[in-house]
C-alpha cells in the first residue's frame, strides 16, 4: 500500500539531512519531553501564490530547554525551508541556538547557524568560547552578510550560499558541532541565582524581537494566511516569549 512521503522526504537533501541531525543529537544528549503546540499549528496549509504551501512543527522541551523548535516549510516546487531555534529555560545564562535554510529550485540560498549569546555582556559563556574555538571552519566560497537587526549573532555565526554538495556536507557538520557543544554545556551548566533571571529574560525578549525583524518571513505567513494570523504564529509559535517577571 504506498503512502503520502512526508513533508522531510519531499524537501531538499540538505534540509532532510539537517532535520534529521538535529532530532538525532537532541535524543542523544537531552532528556526530552512534547511541548505542546496549540492543536491547529502542529501541522498548517495554506495557498501562496496559487501554490499549496505546507508548514510542520516539531516542539521538544527537556530539563534545560524550555522549547526546542523545528519547523519545516514549503511552496509547492518553488521553496524549502528549515527553521531551528532552541530557548534555554531563563534559570539557565546560556546562548540561543538558531539555524535556518532556504532552497528554492533544487538550491539552497541561504544557510545561517549561530550561537547567539543572550547575556548583557553580549559574550558566550567560558566553556563555549572554548569549544568553539577549537572548531574548524571551511573557507566557504560565498559567505552572506547579516541583516541589519544581525547585531544579535555572536562572532561564531555562520551564514553562507554553500556553493557545491561539499559546502553542503561542511555546513551539516559545522552545524552538528554546535549542537554537540550546546547540548554537552547545557547540561553541564548550573542554575543562575534568581536575580539573574530577568536578566536573561531580558536578553531572550531582545533576541525575539530582533528575530521578528525578518520581513520576508512575515510577508510569506501575511500573504498565504493573513496578517492577524502571520502575528499571532509569530509572537506564539516561533519567539514565542517566556513571562517577564513582575
């Protein structure tokens, strides 16, 4: 009996792969647990363009994380999308990660990993500068210069147009290594005091609204579904914020 293959097995090598890698080190180091998505935005379609655009999400959360998104997108044959972004729980000072992709006919033309940093100081902590220090980089031949709201990214972001299927293979790895780093430092971290909490809050709010920025996503979601709508799955599903304390 043949059955529909998924949105992952339709979409570009390089984001099934990337997908795949994630879920794949979160089970290895994390102890996870669902989070749960409003019902009606676990899985979403919708028309852009007289094209049928689908949206899955995958929402983890584990004793160090309080979310973990992955969002898979696509337009009909036209474009692909991974969207990635893990929020520390706010007793813990540890970065943001973040990674997206966009391919579009068989290309990918965007591909951005960080570790952003959410602290006042702007650093990452000890133990991350020196992983990720220790890691190679490859001299990727078309490197892409951030927005204008980048300011958020810490000195290690990537963002490249990986150029050849090696390129690809480096910025799967490189993006492997993050995660590894993140993951081995989230659990070895110890809870903040709790005046430091708003604090890092703060920093997460900030990291959010900067990430809101982004024009292109919000005209996508504004265009196949609304702009009422394009809002709220922005503020609740991808920043969604943790509670100010009073």
């Amino acid at each position: 009996m043949s059955s529909t293959p998924s949105l992952r097995e339709q979409q570009h090598p390089l984001i099934r792969q990337l997908a795949d890698c994630i879920e794949t080190v979160w089970h290895k180091h994390l102890d996870l647990s669902p989070y749960h998505l409003p019902a009606e935005l676990g899985y979403v379609e919708g028309r852009l363009e007289g094209e049928k655009l689908i949206i899955e999400n995958r929402c983890y959360q584990s004793p160090q994380f309080r979310k973990m998104h992955l969002e898979l997108a696509r337009v009909g044959n036209m474009l692909d999308i991974l969207h990635c972004v893990m929020f520390p729980r706010p007793e813990y000072d540890i970065p943001m990660f973040g990674c997206d992709l966009v391919g579009g006919r068989g290309q990918i033309s965007a591909a951005i990993a960080d570790l952003s940093p959410v602290n006042l100081d702007r650093i990452l902590p000890d133990g991350y500068n020196l992983q990720l220090r220790k890691l190679t980089t490859s001299n990727f031949s078309q490197p892409r210069e951030l927005p204008e709201w980048g300011n958020i990214f810490s000195d290690f972001c990537l963002f490249i147009r990986p150029a050849s299927p090696e390129e690809e293979t480096s910025f799967l790895s490189h993006v492997e290594s993050f995660l590894d780093i993140h993951c081995t430092q989230a659990i070895a971290s110890s809870p903040v005091a709790p005046e430091k909490v708003a604090q890092i809050i703060a920093g997460q709010h900030n990291y959010c609204t900067k990430q809101q920025q982004n024009d292109k996503t919000r005209r996508v979601l504004e265009k196949a579904f609304g702009v009422d709508w394009a809002e709220n799955y922005m503020a609740t599903v991808l920043f969604d914020l943790p509670e100010l304390p009073m």
